[in-house]
C-alpha cells in the first residue's frame, strides 16, 4: 500500500512539473511567429516543432503550446511575505552581467532573409520597371493577366515578366516561400493579414519610401504604408528564397 502511495505521488509530481513547463498563447491582431518567439525568449523553430505548424501564418485567437525556457544561470531569490499577500520573487543580476548583456547581438532566426544572389539582383531591376506600369489594371479574382489581377497574380505575372521561375499560387503559399526581411529594398515583399479572411491574405511589392504596389480592390495602385488601413493589417516584409543568395 504505501509503494503504490509513493508510485502515485510520483506521478502527480512528474504531471505538474510537465504542465508548469508549458502555456496556452493566444494569437493577438499583428501577431507574428517571429514576434511572439522574441517575447518567450524561444525560437520560431520551436513554436513550428511544438504546435505541429507546417507553415509560418497564424491567425487572430490561435492557441499556440508555448513552453518555458529552461532555467537560466541565475538562481531566483524569493522573498518572504506576510500572510494574506501575494508572493513575490526577485533576481539580482551582478552589474557586470548588466553590461555584457546589453552589447549581445539579437539572435539572428533561421528564417530571416540572405542577400539578393546576382540573378534576384537583375530580377529586382526589371519589377521595379515592370510593377509600375501595370497600374490602374482592373481587379479581378483569381486573375493572373492582363485582363485583371487579384494580389497574388499581380505578384505572379511581375515576378514571371521579370525572369523568376514562380507558379501561380495564394499570398499564404507564397508567405511559406519567403523569408523575413528587416530591411527592405525596392522589389522585397509586402504581406497582410485579416484583410478578407484569418491570417495571411493580401501581399504586394515593396518600392521604397514606405509605399507599395498592389492589386487592391481598385486595382493595381501603390498605397502608402503608412495608411491606417494597411498599417493595422502589416505583418512582415519577405524575400523570395529563390531570388536569395545559397
């Protein structure tokens, strides 16, 4: 009787220290993987691995498995309190660990984008050329041509004008093809999301000074990011892998 006790006590810890070690996140408006990563201090690696996730769009009240990172260096000091209050903890960090840690560089996450290999640099030149001129062409659902186009068939015929190997896909494909950029350059991606639909759901083409290029519900126009409409809806910039250096 008291090995079974035991047996069952052992259980009950091994439980709780398996559902402390791990939490439900609620996926907020502007929320991203990446983001969401940098706030649990884990990688966008992790959150993919842990929620089954074979792609990086999310959409808005997603719960997602988020667990803890293991315990750090620094032990954690508790600090006693009288009855009737809430427990506290503090964590004293030497000085010295202060400043060292404040010149470590950010992490840099394995989907985040390389440089233009030569053949993207060309394919950049000719979009920045090409995107343009297909302006006030009329929005179309599922268009790819001259005819209309909606987002990703704008994106489609450009990038296929302009030399890229590319099929014809959603703006949530082409979100899974592409890696994020920090800082855009002219002919980089511009993606949305909650536009018409949950998560990834509008995209464009970067062309400098905050603007963009896009087939909207007018058409082909180039809007401002700044636009509180677009700003609400930003998710990321991104960079095509095939246009990207190996």
């Amino acid at each position: 009787m008291r090995n079974k006790v035991l047996l069952i006590t052992i259980i009950l810890l091994l439980f709780a220290s398996t559902a402390s070690a791990s939490t439900l996140y609620e996926v907020k408006k502007g929320d991203s993987l990446t983001k969401i990563a940098k706030v649990h201090k884990v990688s966008v690696n992790d959150l993919r691995s842990w929620n089954k996730l074979t792609k990086d769009s999310i959409y808005v009240k997603q719960k997602l498995i988020v667990q803890k990172p293991k315990a750090g260096q620094a032990p954690q000091n508790v600090v006693t309190v009288k009855p009737g209050t809430s427990a506290k903890t503090e964590v004293k960090v030497p000085s010295s660990e202060v400043k060292s840690e404040q010149i470590v560089k950010p992490p840099t996450f394995i989907n985040e984008a390389k440089e233009l290999s030569v053949s993207g640099q060309a394919i950049y030149v000719l979009l920045q050329d090409i995107a343009p001129r297909m302006q006030s062409i009329p929005y179309l659902y599922g268009g790819n041509s001259m005819a209309g186009f909606d987002c990703s068939g704008f994106i489609y015929f450009v990038h296929s004008q302009a030399g890229l190997s590319i099929t014809r896909q959603s703006s949530e494909s082409y979100f899974t093809q592409s890696a994020t950029v920090t800082s855009p350059v002219v002919g980089d991606l511009v993606f949305f999301e909650n536009t018409y639909k949950e998560g990834i759901s509008h995209m464009g083409i970067y062309l400098g000074n905050n603007e963009f290029i896009h087939a909207g519900s007018k058409g082909v126009e180039i809007t401002s990011l700044d636009s509180s409409y677009w700003k609400e809806h930003f998710v990321s910039f991104k960079r095509f892998y095939t246009v990207s250096m190996n």
